[in-house]
C-alpha cells in the first residue's frame, strides 16, 4: 500500500503514524542550512532523542496532518 492509497482510503491519523514507521531504513541524504541543522540538533536534544529520530517524528507528524 502507498502513502496516497491511504488518503484516498480515508486511514486515520493513527493508520497512517503507523504505516509510516514501519518498513526498512533507507539511506537519506539532505543539505539544509547549518544554522537548520544545529537548532534542530538542539530541539532534538531538548526533547530527548537524537537528530535522526527528531527528523523522523517531525516528517511522520506532518504527514499524518495532511490525511
């Protein structure tokens, strides 16, 4: 199933948390600012996680709004 057929389907906010932390890990490679990267960096720690579970959670959220 694709992220789109679980729009068109109607899925709930929780389906579609759920649907997007699972499957494999794949490499990502992105450039943004330093300065993003450090407050970001800095949010993470904040909130006890590191950078890359912050990004996740901040993707996975947003996604999951838009349904």
């Amino acid at each position: 199933m694709k992220y789109s057929e679980l729009l068109q389907n109607g899925a709930t906010p929780t389906e579609i948390q759920a649907f997007l932390a699972e499957g494999e890990t794949a490499p990502v490679t992105m450039r943004i600012p330093s300065n993003l990267r450090d407050a970001a960096k800095e949010a993470a720690t904040l909130s006890g996680m590191n950078f890359t579970s912050f990004v996740k959670l901040c993707i996975i959220e947003k996604l999951s709004k838009q349904g």
